[in-house]
C-alpha cells in the first residue's frame, strides 16, 4: 500500500511538474482553460490524476480550480505582482540576517551566486539574466538550512517569472539590465554582518523593483 501511494504521489509531482513548465515558458498562457481529459489521455493517466496535479499547482499560485469553470492558467494582474515583492522582501530580510551568522563559507557561495547574475546578462540578456537573478534569492534562503523557507522562496520565484510576463510584454524596459550594486549591496551587508545595512539593502532592492513595474 505504501508503494502504490509513492507511486501515485510521483505521478501527481510529475504531471504539475511538466505544466508548471509549459505555464512558465508561456506554452499555456494565462486565461486559457485547461483540457483535463486531453492532458489525462496525453500522459496516460486518468482525469483524477490531471486534478490532483492541478492542486498542487493552484497552491503555488499557477492556476486555479473551479467546480464550475475547471481549470485554468491564473490570470495575470500587476497587483499580484506587488503582493509577491512584498512577501519575497519579508523572506530575504529574514534569511539575510540568519546567512550573515552562519560564517564565511557560506557567505561565499551567496557571493558565487550573485556573481553568477552579471555573468547571466553578459551572456543571454534578460532571460538568463532573470534566472540568475531569481536564483540569488533561492540561494539566500537555501544557506539558512531552513527547508520550508527555501521551498516558499522557489514557489516565489516561479510566480515572479509568471507575473513578469504582462510586465514584459507592455514596457520593453523591464529588459534593460538592473543596476549592478543591487544584489553586491545585499552580499556586502551581509559580509559586514551589519542588520541596519541590510535591511536597507533589501528594501532598495525591491524598491527598485515595485518602481519598474508600478506604471503598469
């Protein structure tokens, strides 16, 4: 019995895992109502399962699920946007301060990854560019030790990505590459084990960040 629950579990993971995917890419854009019984029969799976996937994916803010209505990719509003810089602020702010305590070594692979961000937009511009970006945050809650934070941070950083989209596709200018010193300035605070500076490095980060979008 045990076995058939991990089997059906790995199912249901790798079902949301292969739409979360394909909403991502933009392959299913937002609005449009998913084929429960085509998906089912795609992935040789009954519709059930297709639900059951969707659910995890409603959890993480990619779609919603209505009795009447079924499913469909969540629609995408500027305000959703705002809540998630907010509540990714809290997250950094926390696992900010922890990293700063945890010693040198780890500090250095947060530096490695905002490293990584400057190498991204040498090399692909904004699509790598944001992933290295997105990347950073999930490194800063990752170094915590924290699991359940990480996990939030993830699930953030895929509904940024999502709801960047109409951001992108009205205002070219949310592809021109950020200033440098946002994330050095993090890692410095950081470094310095100073909360004062790195509070105030968090919040011009997202300052920064509402500020591109809030005219949309």
């Amino acid at each position: 019995m045990t076995e058939s629950i991990l089997q059906h579990r790995s199912l249901r993971e790798m079902i949301s895992e292969d739409l979360r995917g394909r909403i991502l890419s933009k392959e299913l854009q937002p609005g449009v109502r998913l084929d429960v019984p085509a998906i089912a029969g795609a992935y040789g799976v009954s519709p059930g399962s297709v639900r059951e996937a969707a659910i995890i994916l409603e959890s993480e803010g990619l779609v919603v699920v209505s009795p009447r209505r079924g499913i469909s990719v969540r629609a995408i509003t500027t305000s959703d946007l705002i809540e998630i810089y907010a509540v990714r602020e809290v997250i950094d702010l926390a696992a900010a301060e922890q990293v700063a305590s945890l010693g040198d070594e780890v500090i250095a692979r947060l530096q490695v990854a905002q490293d990584r961000i400057d190498e991204a937009w040498g090399q692909g511009g904004f699509n790598l560019g944001l992933a290295a970006d997105l990347d950073f945050h999930v490194c800063l809650a990752r170094l915590t030790g924290n699991s359940r934070l990480e996990g939030i941070a993830v699930n953030l950083a895929d509904q940024t990505r999502f709801h960047l989209q109409p951001v992108e596709e009205v205002d070219a200018r949310i592809r021109e590459r950020p200033p440098g010193d946002l994330h050095l300035a993090i890692v410095d605070a950081i470094v310095m084990g100073d909360r004062h500076r790195i509070r105030e490095a968090v919040l011009a980060h997202y300052a920064f960040s509402r500020g591109r979008i809030a005219q949309e």
